[in-house]
C-alpha cells in the first residue's frame, strides 16, 4: 500500500494547516462546542452502538458541505447508495440532488468482496476525480470484518488517515462500539484513538424507564471544550441536533461517593456518612 507523503509536493507534510479554518459540522448544537467546527483537515471519530445517530450525524455534516460548495466522498460499507439516499430523505436531505450535480459521492462497497489494496487505491482515485474536501468513512466495523489481526486494522487506518491529512481533508470515520451502555474504551479492540483530533461518543442515557441519547466530546485536539454529557435528539426532516442544556450533573464532593475508580460511582447514604469518622 503506497503512502508515501513526497507524492504531494505541495500539501504540508505535517497534516497541520498554516492556519486554522473551521468545517461548520451542518449539526444544530454541535458548532458551538467546537467552537465554530471541526479544524479543517482534522479526523474525528463518532463512537456508539448501532442506531444512536452516526451516520445521520454523517450526512449532516457532508449536506453542510455541499451547502457551503465543498465536496464530500460518504464511504459506506453498511449500506447501499440508494438506502442511503432513502435514509438522508428522513431527516430533510435530498441526496440525490448533490449526488446529481456532483456535489457528494456516495461509494458503497461490500466488505465481503474487498481486497485492502484496491480499496485503498480506488479511495485515491476517487478524492482526486471529486476534489474531495470532505469524507465520511462508515463505518469502521466494516473494515474489521476483513481486516485482521487487530494490528493490520489499525495500520490500514492509519493508512487512510495519513491520507486525508496529506489531502487536508476534513473527515469523520464512525464507528459501532458494542457496549450499549457505558464503554469500557472509545474504540474497542482496534485501538485508534490517538491517530483521531477528535473522538464523540454517543450512547443512550437510562432515565427512569426511557433511553435518552447523550453526546460527550472525549477528545478535542488543541481546543479547549466542555466534557459533559449533552442530550441530543434525532428529529424527521431535520436529522440530530444537540440541546442546548446538559445532562444534569449532582454538585457534591467526591466523598458522597463510593465506587469513583471503577467508575460506578454509588452516592452514600445519610447514614453511612453519619457513620464516618
């Protein structure tokens, strides 16, 4: 797999651009946490369990683009392009208008028939017919199904995200963490977390008997963000947006808790404080 850097003489061979424009994310909410938008040129990673948002949150994000007269590649290996058409229909997009006037490309390709060379190679060709400014990978999962042990996994990504830096291209790679409620790491087995500037996580928040859907910014690569929970909802013809109160945190002392290290924290009781020494 060819990713040599010097075959772009004239991108910077940093992967940090000279100065630092922002990619407005198209999501409601969202902007203002990163303080306008994703750096342009930076990789984030969505994280969360099957059907919490990631590819919604994806087409937002490449919809903003073509909105703004930027291009954007969406590879699926979930989904064919006319599902996704279907799907981005929901949520007030018409894709097959931007896929139409050449504005998005939506490249499907099942993992099942997938040589690791190929793709990599048909993924350079595509940014380059399209003039690419910004992709969205979904999912990562996909890859896992073809790519093994997890240390060739990570090399790939690191491949890909190599290559989009190079490009300066703005890109999100979603990927499907199995745990449905808390996460024991942010990316699972195939341990990427520090080739991404950015890493949300997205899962459901059991309150009472009703699963809400909370955001957390994990990472935010030289920014200053906030990390607490935000709920968001995913909304008919107008897709996901965060809202604009957090999740409410309890303002008490460490000490009213058992339980901080396993990170299960337990409030104590009146009476075992009353207990104490």
């Amino acid at each position: 797999m060819d990713t040599d850097a010097d075959r772009h003489p004239d991108e910077n061979k940093s992967g940090t651009p000279a100065e630092s424009p922002r990619a407005a994310t198209g999501i409601e909410g969202l902007d203002d946490l990163f303080h306008g938008g994703y750096f342009v040129g930076s990789t984030t990673l969505v994280a969360g369990i099957s059907g919490v948002g990631k590819s919604v949150m994806g087409l937002q994000f490449l919809a903003e683009g073509a909105r703004r007269g930027e291009r954007g590649l969406m590879v699926t290996l979930d989904e064919a392009q006319d599902r996704i058409i279907r799907n981005a229909a929901t949520i007030g997009i018409d894709l097959r208008r931007e896929i139409e006037r050449g504005m998005i490309d939506v490249w499907y390709e099942s993992p099942q028939e997938m040589e690791v060379d190929r793709h990599f190679g048909e993924l350079e060709s595509r940014l380059e017919r399209l003039k690419a400014q910004r992709v969205v990978v979904d999912s990562l999962a996909g890859y896992g199904q073809m790519i093994s042990p997890s240390t060739y996994m990570r090399d790939f990504v690191h491949a890909v995200v190599g290559l989009m830096r190079r490009r300066q291209l703005t890109s999100v790679f979603n990927h499907e963490n199995p745990e449905m409620l808390g996460m024991s790491t942010m990316t699972g087995a195939i341990a990427v977390s520090s080739l991404m500037d950015n890493i949300l996580l997205l899962n459901w928040v059991e309150l009472a008997d009703t699963f809400r859907l909370g955001l957390t910014i994990g990472k935010a690569r030289a920014m200053p963000t906030s990390r607490v929970t935000y709920e968001c909802e995913i909304v008919d013809g107008r897709g996901l947006h965060v809202l604009p109160r957090a999740v409410p945190a309890p303002n008490l002392p460490f000490a009213r808790y058992y339980g901080l290290l396993s990170r299960a924290p337990e409030r104590r009781s009146p009476e075992t404080e009353a207990d104490r020494p």
